[in-house]
C-alpha cells in the first residue's frame, strides 16, 4: 500500500471522527454528563454502528450498548481534571490570559507508548491526556520536553489548534495525516533551525507549531537558551499563539450550572 493511499486513509478516519464529534455536540452536547465518559461512549458506538448497522434497529441496539459499556468504563478508570491554579498561570504566561484555557480538561488516559495526545470532546470541552503526567504536569516529561511544563505546553498548542480550527473535522483530518507520516518514517516534529522562524505560522504542520511553542518556551530554540526568550527568533510566532481567537459559543462557557471542578470517579 502507497504512502500516499495510507495518509489519505488516516485523514478521511480524521474527517469520520471529527464528524461524529460535531454531530453529537450539536445533538445536545451541553446535556452529556461531563467527563471523558460521554466521548468514548459516542465514538465506540459510532465504530460498532459501521459493522452492525446492516442488521438495522438490532445494530442500532447493539452499538448503544457498547456506547454505554464504554462509557461505564471511561468513567470508572479514567481520571479528569481541570487545569489547576499553577498550571493556569503557566499556560498565561505563553498564550496570554485566554478563554480556552477553561475548556481544557486534563485526563491520565495516554497513547500508545505512552504518548499524550489531545482531542476535542462532545460536549465542546477539549481533552489533553498526558497520561503519566497527569498528577504532575508542569514537572519535566519525556526525553523530548526536558523542561518543567514543557509537554503540557505542547499539548496546549493543540487545544488552541482545535478552538481555532473550522471544525472538529478539518483540525482531526489534519492530525491523523500527520501523525500518519510520522509513523510512516518523516519527522513532523522537526526544526531545522532558525530558519523556520521565517516560515509562516501556516506554513508548519500541527506538530512543528505545537514543537516551535514548547522549545521556546522550554528554551531550547534560543541562542541564549533563555526559557520563553523574548528575543528568540521564534518570538513573533508566539505572538501569533497569544492572538485573541473569536468565541464560537460551543465551549463551557456555554453550559451554565455544569461544572468538572468536581472530579468523577475514578479521579
């Protein structure tokens, strides 16, 4: 099977579950019970859905219950929680005092190999899983974010990626397409150097842009090697990162009386 065929595919799967996302939101996302438990029901009954759909109002049963199965177990074995007081202050000091920032709900929940990734939620709150980081986050990760904070950092990057994307869909689709050709042996994750610095924000895939934020922040991209150096040739991207983005009116904001201050089970 070709490179290309196989980025495509990840992409259309990105376009899939973006779709399914959007779709549940906008079906009444505001009333799913907060938590990572509403979005793992919604998207393992949409995957069940694809195989038992050919049996009809059967299939349609069979896929809710794995819905709900899977939420049981989100529920019971995945810790949430909002960012807390020093982990806001640190987000600020690189995006600004940003609205978002309350929309973000960190889970022990982690990719394969361990690896965190961020997704948007169903109910307009956005997930970062940072796995092993969750208790604390704002400590040095993995060998490539030394610095203390450093991959919440990232994963922030993409939380603000999503909140200003056109859709779940398109800001999914691109993810997975890159994630695609990372695993299929390119590094997306790569600066050359300063140079890059001259390339427009637009110009970097979804893992350089979140890589440029966390290296100036951790210090690794300035000649000084200043944490969030001011005079970094990265500066005036990360200016761009501190812009204001419009609200959409999907986010917490819009959920009066709902609150994740309080974790669930499991937590």
């Amino acid at each position: 099977m070709s490179r290309r065929l196989l980025v495509r595919m990840a992409r259309g799967y990105g376009w899939f579950l973006g779709v399914v996302l959007s779709l549940a939101r906008r079906a009444g996302g505001r009333w799913w019970p907060a938590g990572p438990a509403s979005t793992a029901g919604v998207l393992a009954a949409a995957h069940v859905l694809i195989v038992t759909v050919w049996f009809g109002p059967l299939g349609v049963a069979i896929a809710a219950v794995a819905g709900v199965a899977a939420g049981v177990v989100a529920r019971l074995g995945i810790r949430h929680r909002p960012l807390s007081d020093e982990e806001r202050r640190a987000a600020e000091r690189v995006f600004g005092p940003a609205e978002w920032l309350d929309d973000v709900i960190l889970t022990d929940l982690s990719g394969r190999g361990g690896r965190a990734f961020t997704l948007p939620a169903v109910d307009g709150l956005v997930f970062c899983h940072v796995g092993a980081m969750f208790d604390a986050p704002l400590g040095p990760g993995p060998a490539a974010y030394p610095a203390p904070g450093q991959l919440l950092i990232h994963e922030l990057v993409h939380v603000r990626q999503i909140v200003g994307a056109g859709s779940s869909a398109s800001f999914l689709a691109d993810a997975l397409a890159v994630q695609a050709r990372h695993e299929l042996g390119e590094n997306v994750y790569r600066l050359r150097g300063p140079g890059d610095a001259h390339h427009g924000w637009a110009d970097h895939n979804l893992e350089r842009q979140a890589t440029i934020v966390d290296r100036w922040y951790g210090g690794q991209s300035s000649p000084s090697r200043r944490p969030m150096d001011p005079d970094s040739p990265f500066a005036p991207l990360i200016a761009q990162v501190r812009a204001p983005i419009p609200a959409k009116g999907n986010g917490r904001r819009d959920r009066a009386g709902r609150s994740l201050d309080v974790p669930g089970p499991g937590v």
